[in-house]
C-alpha cells in the first residue's frame, strides 16, 4: 500500500477538532444537545410506538404501515415549507415553534382511542405534522449549523455532531 499522503491528519485528530468546535461554540453545543435530547427521548417514543399501535389499539401491520408512511409525506411538506417560514417569522421563531409543536402533535398518539377510524386519524396526524414540524426544524437546525461554523471544519463538526447524537440514541431505545 501507498503511504498515506503528508498531510494526511489521523482521524482521532480530526475528531477531536470537530468535538471540540462542537463543545465550545455556544450554539453548536446548543443545538447538539437539542438533537441529543430529541434522539434520546425519540428513541424511547419509537420503540414503545409500534407496541402502543398494535397491542393497546389493536392496528394491524398494514394500519400501522399506512400511519408511518404519514410521516413521509410530513416530511415532505416540511421540506416544502421549510425556508418559506424561516423568510416569514425568522430562524429563531420558525425552529422553536417547530420543535415545539412537533412535540406537541405526539401527544395524539397516546391520546388515540374510540373507533378505528378515529385511531388512524389521531395516529396519522400525528405523524403528518410531528413528522413535518420536525423536518422544518431539521433543515433549518443543519443550515444554522452550517452557517457558524468555519468552512474547513464543516465535516468535522457534523461528524462530530452525528456522533453525539447517534451515541444516544440507543440508550433511549432501552
């Protein structure tokens, strides 16, 4: 194998570069934290999710999968909406009222009951607008991030930021 190139930094180093950015920038260490605590506690909310569906609301897998792919389709329209909101109340306004009322819709979920009809009402709204709230966050939250943090660390800094988040998320789950 060829030498690695001269310039070729190891990657703990480069790690290290990234988790310290992220750790000492007000708003980067802000806004990790807030995916962390959204990955945790996602984590927890997406395993008891599907148990909750078909033990306590008596969904079969295709009722389950159409309340999922819901979701999808929040995604979507969040995406869609997501930088029209931002020029119409702000980036600080438009991520908390999103984080927030994506916090808000999963309320329906545990609040589901009466009817089957009913029951994929509340569940797929649930997912449309927690789904969709959260992409609009998501995308704004990326393009913050992007924006405070020094063109040649950019990759370092979203490693870094992935990592903290990903490394949670299991934790929640159990």
């Amino acid at each position: 194998l060829p030498a690695p190139p001269e310039d070729r930094r190891p990657v703990m180093v480069e790690l290290r570069e990234g988790l310290h950015l992220v750790l000492h920038d007000r708003i980067l260490r802000a806004l990790a934290l807030a995916a962390g605590s959204r990955e945790f506690f996602g984590a927890f909310f997406g395993v008891l999710y599907s148990l909750f569906a078909i033990r306590e609301l008596g969904l079969g897998p295709i009722a389950l999968g159409f309340t999922i792919a819901a979701g999808g389709a929040g995604d979507l329209l969040g995406a869609l909406f997501a930088a029209p909101a931002v020029r119409r109340f702000g980036l600080g306004p438009t991520m908390l009222t999103a984080w927030a009322l994506s916090s808000i819709a999963l309320l329906l979920v545990p609040l589901a009951g009466g009817t089957m009809a009913v029951i994929l009402t509340m569940m797929m709204t649930a997912q449309v607008i927690g789904d969709g709230l959260r992409s609009v966050y998501d995308i704004n939250e990326v393009s913050l991030r992007q924006s405070v943090t020094p063109d040649r660390l950019l990759g370092r800094a979203n490693a870094s930021v992935q990592l903290l988040v990903a490394g949670i998320a299991p934790f929640g789950a159990l």
